[in-house]
C-alpha cells in the first residue's frame, strides 16, 4: 500500500513537471529566449531534481534546453523571430544542466540530514521511554548500521576488573564472529588508544596490526572500521565500532555521526546506572520493612527473603520478562506485609474455620491497604492481594479462580507454601517435613490450589537443583534490582517448561 501510494505520488509529480515544461515552453516561444520567462524552466528542473534525483533533474534540464533549442527565437519582434546564435543554445543547455545535477545533489543532503535527524531522535526517545541497558544500546547499533550504510555496528563495553571489552550490543555481526574469542586491552593496541580518547579510523584491517582479529574480520567480510570511544563525564566506559564490508575511508560527517551516537550510549549507561541506584535503595527499602515485620518471630524470620530467592528461580525458569521480574521480586518481598495487622494469635489460625481464620483471611487486604499510598509499588499489589487465591476458585481474598489470578500472584503462591512447608518454624500449620516431602504435597495440590503449569517447572527446578543456592541475604542486592538481569537477554528461559 504503501509503494502504490508512493508511485501514485511520483505519477502526480511527473505529471505536473511535464505541464510545468509545456507552459513555460508556450511563454518563450511567445517572448523568446532572451526574455524573463526562460528562467522559469529552473522551476521543474529544481522540482525534479528534489523528487527523482540526479536522473530526473538530468532529464528535465536536457528537455528544457531542448524545448530551447535552436529552433526557439531569441527575440521576437515587430519584423518576426530572431534566431538565437548556437553558442547560446550550448550555453544554456550546460547551466540547465549544472542546476539540475546542483539542485539534485542539496535535496539529496537535506534528506540525508533529515534522516540522520530522525535517527538520532528515535535513539533519545528509546532512551527516555526505555531503562532497560541493552534495549537502549541494540536500538543504537541497528539505527548506526541504517544511516551509515554500514555492514554492522557493535558496542562494547569496559570491564575493568578483567580489562575486557565486553559485547553490549551488536547490529549485523555472525554468531561465529561475536565467539571469536576476548577483546582484551592487553592484546588490543587498537582499543587502548580508544580508551585513551582517539577516534581510530582503520582502512583496511588485514594490513593494521592494531586490529586484533584480522583473519576473522576477513572471514566476516570486514574490511574497514571505526572506532569511536564511549566517554561518560571524561571517563572511559567502552567502544562503539562500525565495520564496513568494503575499504573505506570514513568521511568527516560519518565520523561525527557516530560521535553522537557514543554520546547516545553514555547518556544511556548513565541513565540506566541512576536507574539501577534508585531501585537499588527502594529494594533496600522494602527488604528492611519486611525484616522488621518478621524480626518479631525467630522461627519464621527471613521467610520472605526465601520466598523471593525461590520465586525469582522459578519465573526465570518459566521465562518471566525483566519486567515482571522486577516486580516479582517486590511484590515476593512484600507479599505478607499485610500480617503486621493481624494479631498473632490469629496468624495461627491458617486452616481452621474460626474467627482467627477470619482475620487472617484479611492480611492481603490489609497489605494492599498498606502498600497503596506508595506509587511506585502500585504495580505490585495484584501479588499482595492474590497469593492465596487458589487455581480452582477456593482461595480468598476475592475467590478468584484459574487464570484470573494474576501469573506473578501464582508464581508466590507455589514457593510461598512450599518454603513454609520445609521451614521448621511454621509448628502450627504441620510438622516439619523434607524438602522431598514439601514437593510431593505441592505436585498433590496441583489443579486444586496451584496453577499445573507452574508446579510442573517447580518440580523440575527442584529435581535438578545441583546445589543449594545462596541465601539472598547474601546477594547483591544490585542484582535484584539491576536492568537486564532475568535469565537470559530476551527474558525467555533455557530450560524445559517440562
């Protein structure tokens, strides 16, 4: 639809250039080449050239300066035509011609500069509509491969614990060329001097020795490239290089677009580490108000610490987005921040129908009404109000029943009653049981109160856990709140969903 709109347009176009000609052939004829109206043939060669290039504009300047040909009077007087001298035919013919070529090439700039643009503004819009770090900086490459009419692009970005260049994001490249092995600053004299500042432009790779793989940039395809440095307030953070299939010598305008495009990157990284600090303080936050909540009973103390750690295992697994798991992770944290409003006699009454039942039946409530005048959490409520809904409808607080219960809310579901049937401290509700046990019960309420999904990627998780897993006190609480950090970069799991 949208080429047949295009050739439609052209046709219209096309269509009054040749009107356009046709009267301003009539008006010279009337009044002669010498005349005014002889400049009026600028008008459809400018035209042309703006709509169909170099070609176009060739083309109509050559029919104008035939339409003036010599068969066209120079003057026209009382006494009849005067022939125009054939010098003056040639003459025009090459300034019809300069204009059309000119004209056609300033268009050609102005759509180059335009787009280069627009590129630049979809790449700022990507970076304040998405923290999420290499979303951000894949946009970047795909958007320089575009307006550089490059091979490919790649960002790679500094470690400094093991001095490497890590690939960020890439545009273009192989599998086979992305595993060629480290991109280490002892082996790389090439990113040194990027590091330090410099804008490396390499011509031609197989014969630089500052490039690190030339047999496989040949194999690639690769034969020139430039490399821009990734600077964050004077500081060094990485590389953004762009390979062309072809020697090349980068213009000076190419190289600035790129420059822009690096200071793209760093203002991303920049936004993406604000972003990561913020929600690293918030997590702290949450995690101190849950441990405070909890520090009233040694037996259960942490429970939601575990809780957390065992449900971030389990949406990873189930290829959770980053997103949500995020939100998992808070709303996992928070999940019985309702209990501070129930009297502990009553949180001993999870199975009996009595009036303890009754009040214990309102903590999600309570924490929902809790949690609710804090904005950024708002997100996370549907898991507070719903992990004890259960899949057939029997769960409260609202009885909610199958997939109306939200998936994050089913997810803490299955790891919460798990994690309290394995933890000694939870007496009243049963005797301690093994881990083997707790699973067993968990796969027997399968269908009843759990969603068979879920406790069938549960029961796998837990059957080939090689190890223990660290207790999330321990982790970094950088982790759980960093951009990009489910299982793998697109959030979809590795393993079997069984």
């Amino acid at each position: 639809m949208k080429a047949k709109r295009r050739a439609t347009t052209l046709a219209g176009i096309g269509t009054a250039i040749t009107v356009l000609l046709g009267a301003v052939a009539i008006l010279v004829y009337v009044s002669g080449t010498n005349g005014v109206a002889v400049h009026f043939f600028y008008i459809p060669i400018i035209f042309a050239g703006f709509a169909f290039g170099d070609v176009g504009a060739v083309i109509v300047a050559l029919a104008a300066a035939a339409l003036c040909g010599p068969w066209a009077p120079s003057e026209v007087t009382a006494a009849g035509p005067i022939e125009q001298p054939l010098q003056d035919v040639i003459l025009r013919a090459l300034i019809f011609f300069v204009i059309g070529v000119a004209s056609s090439r300033t268009f050609a700039e102005l759509k180059r500069r335009l787009r280069e643009i627009d590129t630049l503004y979809d790449v700022a819009r990507s970076i304040t509509s998405s923290l999420r770090i290499r979303q951000v900086l894949s946009a970047i490459t795909e958007h320089a491969v575009g307006v550089t009419n490059a091979k490919a692009c790649a960002i790679r970005l500094l470690n400094r614990d093991s001095s490497e260049l890590e690939l960020a994001a890439q545009y273009g490249l192989s599998d086979e060329y992305k595993d060629k092995g480290p991109v280490s600053l002892d082996g790389s004299e090439l990113d040194r001097q990027v590091l330090a500042g410099e804008v490396i432009e390499i011509a031609n790779v197989a014969r630089d020795p500052r490039f690190q793989y030339p047999q496989q940039a040949a194999e690639e395809g690769i034969a020139s490239v430039l490399s821009v440095p990734l600077m964050s307030k004077d500081d060094a953070r990485g590389v953004i290089r762009i390979y062309s299939a072809r020697p090349h010598r980068f213009r000076l305008r190419e190289i600035e677009l790129v420059q822009a495009f690096a200071r793209q990157a760093a203002i991303a990284i920049e936004n993406a580490e604000l972003y990561e600090d913020i929600r690293r303080n918030y997590f702290e936050t949450v995690r101190a108000l849950t441990i405070a909540m909890e520090a009233k009973d040694s037996a259960t103390y942490s429970h939601s610490e575990r809780v957390t750690e065992l449900a971030v295992q389990l949406a990873q697994k189930l290829g959770i987005t980053d997103d949500d798991l995020e939100l998992l992770r808070f709303g996992a944290m928070l999940h019985d921040i309702g209990k501070i409003g129930v009297a502990e006699s009553a949180l001993e009454d999870t199975d009996r129908i009595s009036e303890g039942q009754i009040f214990y039946r309102m903590h999600p409530l309570i924490g929902r009404s809790i949690l609710q005048p804090i904005t950024f959490l708002a997100p996370v409520l549907p898991v507070v109000v719903s992990h004890h809904e259960y899949w057939d409808g029997t769960g409260f607080p609202q009885g909610l029943k199958g997939d109306d219960i939200p998936r994050l809310a089913r997810i803490v579901a299955v790891v919460d009653r798990y994690e309290r049937l394995v933890n000694p401290g939870f007496t009243s509700e049963h005797d301690p049981i093994t881990p083997r046990e707790a699973l067993d019960t968990i796969m027997g309420e399968s269908g009843h109160r759990f969603d068979p999904q879920i406790v069938s990627v549960f029961s796998w998780m837990q059957t080939h856990a090689d190890k223990p897993t660290k207790k999330p006190a321990e982790e970094d609480a950088a982790a759980a709140v960093a951009p990009g950090s489910a299982s793998s970069e697109d959030g979809k799991s590795t393993e079997p969903a069984s």
